[in-house]
C-alpha cells in the first residue's frame, strides 16, 4: 500500500466538498472481481454504488456484458453504454411497468429484464407487455432471509414461477436472490450461513423443475457473498460496492482486498473552540444514515464525530492539536453507494493529479 495514496497536488483548487475517483484504483478492483468469480462469465455486476458511464465501460472493456442495476435511469445508462445483458432488480409498480416496456422498446440491442414477487405484478406485466406486442423477461425475486423484497421459498413461489411461465407475454429468466443480510466479517461463519439458507433456494428449483419448468439460472448475493456464490452452479453473482469500495466493508471483510476508491475533499470550516472543529460533510455531501462515525478521515487522526447536520460534521479534537481554519481534509465514506448520487461529477485522479470528471449520469431515478 503506497502512504498516502489520496493526496491530490494543489488540492486547495479543488471546491470542497467534492468526491475524487482513482481509474486505477477501479481497474485493479475489477480485475480482483473477475478473479473472484472465476472469470466474467458469471459476473453480473450492480452499479448502483458509481452510477458512472465511464466506470461501465471499463467493465466492458473487460468483458463483462451483464450488469444489474436498481433504478430506470441506470438502466437506460447502461443500454446507451451498450451493455448486452441489464437486470433491472426492483419490482417495477404502476407507470413504471410501462416505461420498463418502453426501454425494452428504446433499445432492442439490450436484453432488459426485472424481478417480481407477486400475482399481481405478474398479471400487471403481461398486460402491460401484450399492449406493446412485446414479451417481457422476469425473474421470481425470493427471500432467503434478508426480509426486504422477495417471496419466500415455498410452494407458492413455486407456483408464481408456473404463472410466469405460462403467461402468454412473459418469459421466465430464473431466480433472483438477494442476500444483504449475511455480514459476517468472519468468512467461515459468513459461508455456513449463504450455504445454509441457501439450501431453500435448491429445493425450490427442484420443486418448480419437478412441475417440468427449467430454472436456466439463478442470480445470487452482493459483495459480501459473491465469492461463496461463485463457486456454484449455474449462478450469477451481482458484485457492486467492490469497484470503490468503502470503509465500513474495508472494516468488515479483510479477505476481500478490494481499494479504496472513491475520497471525499472536505475542510475545516469552523473552529468553535479549543476542543472542537467542523468540517463541512454535512448530511448533503456524505452518507448519514449510519451511526457514527459517518466517514474515515485519512488525514486527521484520533477525532471523534459528535454532530451530523446538513452542513456541518462537528468533531471533537485536542486542544493542542494545530488544526486551523482551511485546513484540507480527506475522507472515505462508510457508505459509498448514497454517497456518490450526491454528487453531479466526480473528479478522476492519477499519480496525484486531477485529471478530469465523470459525470454521475443516473443519479437520477427516473431515465
């Protein structure tokens, strides 16, 4: 690791708060993850942590043609990058069902598909889909125990599989299952606990396959997952946080030797006495959903965060520290992926310069 990697030459030209990106930092985290799954075969990665489309086409580059994504407009982002394959993982609702149709009609060179968990979505995408003569591709989205979308893995998801299968403008693409849940920094533990409640999802595709319907595949697990993932069969795995990385998963999984990629430019705005600074990371530059603390200053040590509010990050210092007002400051966020929607552009950074900016095309919902 080189000391001290993050810094930027003229850094006080830089308006703060601002987020910098580090390409090669990226590029050595997309090799580490086409490592991990054994080639890209079966990576199909999400890209709601960068949302960038320049990011995508280092992926590209690479030979990667399947990605996932969570929202209209990083689907649209990828069909306009030329991405083969998107898995548009979150179950569309009213007019949204409609414009999901319409990017399958935008751009018939992408094959665009999305999950469902329910009879009435099903019965809603059929229609939809039979109005624009179009066949609409699906996953079941199950719930092995993250307890956020899905449906469970018992006969009736079994049963809302058939419903796909024989709807007249549907076509059944697999199982897509999802499970954020298993955080274990331990990866013994973390691999008994995915192969474990994984075991559901087997008898599952054994039981729709037992009515005569081929599950063809199964896409599996996030960053913390994908390399137990990885090793089965007939799986994709759906990586994402791995291509910046951030510092509470750098904390929790050291046998995942991803790079930071992605550091805030903040300052001291404020020294309103001897024992306290703030920084100007408030709530609208940086993740604030966590308990503290909310980031990871590089630069600063031994400071404690007290206050979070939509400017300001209040932290508690020493004394005699010499720390005045100006006074650059750089950070990596525990929460990477709302982070960067924060942001309109990112600033590129090699060897230490500013190179450049991405723009961050879907930070939007709405395509």
């Amino acid at each position: 690791m080189v000391k001290d990697w993050y810094r930027i030459n003229n850094v006080e030209n830089i308006l703060s708060p601002s987020l910098v990106v580090f390409p090669e930092r990226i590029e050595a985290n997309i090799k580490l993850m086409i490592q991990i799954a054994g080639g890209t075969d079966i990576l199909r990665p999400h890209i709601k942590t960068h949302k960038i489309a320049e990011i995508i086409n280092m992926q590209l580059d690479h030979g990667i043609t399947k990605f996932k994504c969570a929202t209209l407009s990083e689907a649209e982002l990828l069909a306009k990058c030329n991405a083969k394959d998107v898995l548009l993982a979150m179950q569309m609702t009213g007019i949204g069902v409609y414009n999901f149709i319409e990017l399958v009609s935008k751009y018939p060179e992408t094959k665009f598909s999305t999950i469902v968990d329910n009879k009435r979505s099903i019965v809603k995408f059929n229609e939809a889909s039979k109005i624009s003569s179009i066949k609409a591709s699906l996953w079941l989205d199950i719930n092995n125990g993250n307890n956020r979308t899905g449906i469970s893995p018992t006969n009736e998801a079994a049963l809302l599989y058939r419903d796909i299968h024989q709807s007249s403008n549907l076509i059944v693409k697999g199982l897509h299952v999802y499970d954020g849940h298993i955080r274990d920094s331990d990866i013994n533990i973390r691999k008994d606990k995915c192969d474990l409640q994984f075991e559901k999802v087997i008898e599952l595709k054994e039981e729709i396959e037992s009515l005569g319907i081929e599950v063809k595949k199964i896409v599996a697990g996030g960053t913390p997952t994908f390399p137990i993932h990885s090793k089965r069969d007939n799986i994709e795995v759906s990586p994402g946080t791995s291509l910046l990385w951030d510092e509470r998963y750098g904390g929790l999984f050291k046998d995942l030797n991803f790079l930071h990629a992605g550091v805030l430019i903040g300052a001291v705005i404020s020294r309103p006495s001897e024992d306290v600074i703030c920084l100007n990371f408030g709530h609208k530059s940086v993740a604030s959903e966590m308990e503290f603390p909310r980031l990871k200053l590089l630069n600063m040590k031994n400071f404690k965060q007290i206050s979070h509010s939509e400017e300001h990050l209040v932290c508690k210092c020493d004394k005699g520290d010499n720390i005045n007002v100006g006074d650059i400051c750089y950070a990596i966020p525990m929460h990477i992926c709302p982070t960067v929607p924060k942001y309109k552009k990112v600033l590129t950074v090699v060897d230490n310069e500013v190179t450049g900016q991405w723009l961050v095309a879907a930070r939007d919902y709405n395509n």
